[in-house]
C-alpha cells in the first residue's frame, strides 16, 4: 500500500472518437511531487489524455481520482494551462484580466474583484516576469508572453497539481527556461506537474516522471529507470534514432 496518496490515478481509461480508441485501457499512478512529462508521437492521445482526466472529454470507460477521490470533487485542486493555439487570442481583453479569471472558482462568477484579487493577480504577473505587461491587450503579445500569461492564470488558482499541455510549444529560449524554474519551484513546494511535451532531448533535464504513450501506455515511471531506448522505440514504432545515453547526444526524432 502507499503511505500517502497518489496524486493522480487512472484506472482503465478508454476514450473513442466514433468506435475508434484514442486512448485504450490507461493505467497511471502519479505520486505528488513530481514533474512529469507525457511523451510520444503525434495521435498518441497525449492531449486526449489530460482532457479526460479533467473530465473535458467523456471517457468510454474508467475512472480518475485525484488523492483518492473523484475528480469532480478535487477540481478545485487541480489547474489547466492549455495549448496556446486553442484560444482566441483577439478576445479584447488585458492580461491582468486573463490571469484573475483563474480566481473565478474562488470569486463566483457574480462577485467583483477585491484588493486581494489584484494583490495574488499581480503575484503571479509577477512571478512569471510580465508585471509591466498586466493593463497590455492579449491581441499585443509574443508567443513567449501569451505562455507566461496562461501560467500566471494557473498559478493564481493555487492549485496542488498542474496539468500543462505543451507549454514549451512556440516559446523563446528564455521563457522555456522561466518556466521549467517555475515547475521546479512548484515541486520544491509539493505540487504535482503533468506536462504534455515533444522534445525528447529535454526529457531528462526537465524531468523526474515520464509516462510513454501512444494509445496504449508503453510505461510510466521514475526518468532514470523507464526513459530508455527500448522504450522510445516501443513508444515511437521504430521511427526514433535514441542514441546511447553513454553518448551526449541524445534523442533524436529521424
């Protein structure tokens, strides 16, 4: 038995999209306090995956439990940054209004925003380091603030864990590093991160949980133990050159 709970666990999750499985018979058992990543080609269901534990999508069968408990009443403590491209990024709107939309669970829709609100609004802007952008419209940011924005939009709901989906997708050089030292912050406070993610060569750097999928699981674990050549290629159907981690070079998508 485990000591403490598991942050997140999926038993026998199946999605389908018109008797097509995107997602058949996933397993997973996430400890808290981890950073992990979910790994493997296009169509594996990466997305797929996060949407039906947050109960975005309906499952055809299974079930998700957030320390020991159904999803529906823990989501509360869970927050979502989505893909950047799957929002309308002309919406008039400023960014400190984007972010304080995090607080609307705690808000109510009706209640206007107190002092504290800005106060945790501005936090979290500043944190991500785009305070000086908080009265800035949405449709007037990079790719790299409109990623900072969504996390500051997380981060504001204080939530214990994260599901991120490719947060690193279109981001500069220096936003991908602010944001993996934020994930790691987050960890040294005992969050849980879930992040969908593409580049393999970072997977050891950024992470310390992976989970291999392409509709099916292939593993899920510990990096050092599980993100192995074998794996990759279970994972990736042969379509990878892993070269050996004795080497510096790593993974390569041929």
């Amino acid at each position: 038995m485990h000591n403490k709970p598991l942050a997140i666990e999926v038993n026998d999750l199946t999605v389908a999209y018109e008797n097509e499985p995107v997602l058949w018979d996933i397993d997973l058992h996430v400890p808290p306090g981890v950073i992990m990543a979910i790994v493997g080609p296009n169509g594996a269901g990466k997305t797929t995956l996060v949407k039906a534990v947050l109960g975005l999508i309906k499952p055809a069968a299974g079930q998700v439990l957030i320390f020991d408990k159904p999803y529906q009443e823990q989501r509360e403590l869970v927050g979502y940054v989505p893909q950047r491209r799957s929002v309308d990024w002309d919406f008039p709107t400023t960014v400190s209004d984007v972010v304080m939309m995090g607080l609307y669970g705690k808000l109510g829709w009706i209640k206007r925003p107190r002092k504290d609100h800005h106060r945790i609004t501005n936090e979290a802007l500043e944190k991500v380091g785009i305070l000086q952008l908080a009265d800035r419209q949405i449709n007037q940011l990079s790719g790299g603030q409109q990623q900072r924005v969504f996390l500051a939009r997380a981060l504001v709901q204080d939530a214990r864990i994260y599901f991120m989906d490719e947060p690193f997708q279109g981001v500069d050089a220096t936003t991908e590093r602010a944001i993996i030292t934020l994930l790691q912050e987050l960890r040294v406070e005992g969050k849980t991160m879930v992040v969908v993610h593409h580049d393999l060569q970072t997977v050891k750097e950024y992470f310390d949980w992976v989970t291999l999928l392409n509709i099916r699981k292939i593993t899920s674990g510990p990096v050092d133990r599980v993100y192995t050549d074998e794996n990759l290629k279970k994972t990736y159907g042969g379509r990878v050159s892993f070269l050996s981690s004795k080497s510096d070079n790593q993974n390569i998508l041929a």
